[in-house]
C-alpha cells in the first residue's frame, strides 16, 4: 500500500478512517505518465460571463494530487502518483504546453479565446506548479481572452491571479467546493477545506478584480458535485440547491458548476457502487436543480460525464439523450423552460425514489 511521505501537509486533516480506506483502494492502480505529456487536452465551446467562447482544455500533468496521496476524496479516480523529487520540473511542464499548442494548430481554424488549465491538484500550489512555471505560461497565452485556473481556495491569492490579469486576461480560478455543506464537503466527499475557505478565495479573486481595473475582470468558478456517497436522492437534491444558492450569493463567485457524480474506478464510491450500495444521480434531479437555481445571481452550468451509463447519471435508458441534450442547452442559455419540453414515463419512478429513499434503504433503484 503507497504511505503518504512525512512532507504530505494534509496529514490530520480530514477523516482518518476515509484517508486510510482510499489509500488502501488507490493502491491497487498501477500508474505511469510521461512528465513532457499532458494528461489530456482538447477543443471545446464554453459559457463565460462574456458570452460563448471557443476553449482549449488542458489537463497538464503535476504528478498528481497532493490530497491524493493522502487518501483523498471518495468520489475521485485521479492518479495519485507520487513523482521523483515530488514535482515536475519546469522545462517538462513547458514541453507539455508545447504539446497542447500543437494539438491546438493541427484541430481548429483559429487561437481559441478560453483556455483552461486543470492540474488534478492545484495549479496555485507552487509545489505543482512553481512561479517561474506560471508566469511563463501567462506569458505564453497572452494574447488570449481568458484563463481557466484549476486551485484548492487555500493557495489562491491575489498576486498570483495578478500574473495573468497584468496581460488583460480576464482570470477565473476554478475551485472544486463539491458543496457549501461543510458536514457534507467533510464526512461525504473527505475534503479537508471549510466553505470560509472558499469565501476566502472568493475575496482574493474579488480583490485582484479591483486591481486590475476596470477593463479586466477576476473571478472564481466554484465546481459543485451532486449526490457523493452517503446522501439520497433528495438529500443531494436539496444539498445542491442550497449550495448553487449559497455560491450565488458569495461577491467573486461569477459561475456555478454542479456535475453530477460518476464511478469512478479505484475509489470509495466504486467499491460502494460495487456492494449496490451507491446510485449516481438521476438526470431528473440535474435537471430539476438547474430549473430551481435559474434566477440565482450566477451563471449555473452542468456537464455531466458518462451520461446514460450505469456507472454515471442516468434515468431509465429510453429518456437519458433528450434530458442531456435538455441540460446542454440550458448551459448556454440559462432558460430553465428547456426542462418543459422533455418528459418520461420514468420520471414518476424518480419522484417515487425522491419521495421513498432513506439513508438505511438506497439506493432504491439502479
Ligand atoms: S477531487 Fe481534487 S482534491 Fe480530491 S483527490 Fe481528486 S484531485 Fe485531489
Ligand atoms: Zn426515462
């Protein structure tokens, strides 16, 4: 079983027994990478509060998630590899934005606006991505319009935002909240963070705004997830909308997205998932939060991964297409009417299992 080295600072945070329960199932991965590649990358559309912009994902590969290493949060399959000196060196990380630059030029017509830089970890944790790394990556799209910054709240400040704004690039920091339930973000997902933590970060983003004038604007995009292991159906339901709302109402918090969970391989949620212990959401419930959150002072998009499928969120087979289809234009246009024009014999089953499911019985149904 991997130990988490004595430098790992998240030790004492979080719930032990869940820490030593996801050690004990990541380690049965086997993972490998090439630190001059990154994980992934790829072209994409996205609702920014600009409008919709062509965007460059890209997943750049840091040696994985600190909090990982630890154990980490129940829901997540990202690799928790532990890499040599414990960082990727700057030339390496340069190589990957290479790599992604190219993929870029050979697949689109034209730079794409956005792009969005995720690290499975925290792309503002100088010990995954140090400040030499960062400036030259500002530097290297400054001539775009906007940036996506992947970053648990405790390493967002307004100097390092400072970096991409000072090229006129509009800023967000994306930050993986999961819930503004502290009892849930704790005991359901195992992350250590508090939600003043992310009012915190809320406020630095608010203050690298101010300073950057009046022409460029910083933000942070608070990632949510509905329905982690533990909570039923209505239980999720109801813990989503009062986190879109809570994150609403935050000043720097311009975006909400609220995904819905997926099982993911080598994680508590499988193992759940396994013993039929753990249903992913439904569709319906997607739905249904996007249309009671739609007058929240925020733009409230959800993407969710693995539609359809057992392992993802998904209704009864027949209905999962048009309800996906429903949710990714809502994305675009916020108006929650795009819910009236889907129906399904299958949603009287789901309002059953909102109405039934308890704690003791669930899931309900598969
Ligand atoms: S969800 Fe984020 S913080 Fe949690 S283990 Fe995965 S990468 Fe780390
Ligand atoms: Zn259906």
């Amino acid at each position: 079983m991997s130990k988490p080295s004595p430098e790992v600072y998240e030790q004492g945070k979080g719930m032990d027994a869940h820490n030593q329960a996801m050690r004990e199932i990541r380690s049965r991965k086997e993972a490998s990478y090439d630190p001059h590649e990154p994980t992934r990358v790829w072209l994409d559309e996205d609702n920014t509060p600009d409008g919709v912009k062509t965007s460059l994902t890209i997943i750049l590969n840091t040696g994985g998630c600190r909090w990982a290493r630890a154990g980490g949060c129940t829901m997540c399959g990202y690799v928790a590899e532990s890499v040599d000196g414990g960082s990727v060196p700057h030339d390496a990380l340069m190589d990957q934005i290479d790599v992604c630059l190219a993929h870029e030029a050979e697949n689109a017509d034209a730079p794409a606006d956005l792009i969005k830089i995720y690290t499975s970890g925290s792309f503002l944790d100088e010990r995954e991505v140090g400040a030499e790394s960062r400036r030259a990556i500002a530097d290297t799209f400054a001539d775009r319009d906007r940036m996506v910054v992947e970053s648990l709240p405790d390493f967002v400040d307004r100097e390092k935002i400072g970096d991409f704004t000072q090229h006129g690039l509009d800023t967000d920091v994306a930050i993986g909240l999961e819930t503004a339930t502290d009892r849930v973000r704790h005991d359901c997902v195992n992350k250590y963070f508090d939600f003043a933590d992310f009012e915190g970060a809320c406020a630095e983003a608010a203050a690298a705004d101010a300073a950057a004038g009046g022409d460029v604007e910083a933000g942070i995009k608070a990632y949510l997830l509905m329905k982690p292991p533990f909570l039923t159906e209505s239980e999720a339901v109801e813990d989503m909308i009062s986190s879109v709302e809570r994150c609403a109402a935050v000043d720097g918090c311009h975006t909400v997205s609220m995904n819905p969970c997926n099982v993911q391989r080598y994680t508590m949620v499988d193992d759940l998932y396994f013993e039929d212990g753990y249903r992913p959401p439904w569709l319906w419930s997607v739905a249904q939060v996007l249309a009671e959150t739609a007058d929240a002072d925020a733009i409230v998009v959800s993407d969710p991964v693995g539609h359809g499928s057992d392992r993802g969120p998904h209704n009864c087979g027949e209905c999962d297409d048009r309800v996906q289809k429903a949710i990714k234009d809502f994305d675009l246009r916020q108006d929650p009417s795009v819910f009236e024009q889907v129906s399904c014999a299958c949603e009287l089953t789901w309002e059953t299992v909102l109405e039934r499911e308890r704690s003791f019985n669930q899931p309900l149904t598969r």
